[in-house]
C-alpha cells in the first residue's frame, strides 16, 4: 500500500532506522523533474494517509510504464550493437 505524506510525497509507510522515520519514496514532493523513482528520506513528524486506490493504481500504472520503457531501450540497444557477423579474423 502507498501513502501520501502531508508535503506531497508518495511512498511506502515509515521504518525506524538510527532514530529516524524512514519512508521509502517513489516520487518526491520536490523533485525538479516531476519524475518518479525510487529513494529513502527521513519523514519524522510527517504525517501520511493512504491513498485511494485509483490514485495508487495511476502510480503503479506509471511505474509500470517506465518499467516496459527500460526493456524497450535495452532491446533497441541490443539491435544497434555491432555484430561480427560474416569476420575471419
């Protein structure tokens, strides 16, 4: 389940690490790009709610996108790669 912080963040719910609240996040609230990804941040003192589950399935959703675009570029890299074909070295 995902949750989003009261400054806008969306993640997973809050770990204790080294007297911290930790989240895991898959978009910041400050981002200068707006891009989803995946990192840690300490939210102590922030609070969080759940987000609906259309919210939640728009983030899967875009995960996913980028997830299939990742495969997609390794393929096209894949086929650009020079091959040896046909060399008698």
């Amino acid at each position: 389940m995902l949750f989003e912080f009261e400054c806008g963040c969306v993640g997973f719910g809050k770990t204790v690490e080294d007297d911290c609240e930790v989240s895991m996040l898959v978009y910041a609230c400050d981002s200068d790009d707006g891009n989803y990804g995946f990192l840690k941040r300490d939210m102590t003192g922030k609070t969080f709610e759940p987000l609906t589950f259309e919210k939640e399935k728009k983030v899967f959703s875009r995960i996913s996108s980028l997830i299939k675009f990742g495969y997609d570029l390794i393929a096209a890299q894949a086929l650009l790669r020079p091959r040896n074909i046909g060399r008698f070295d």
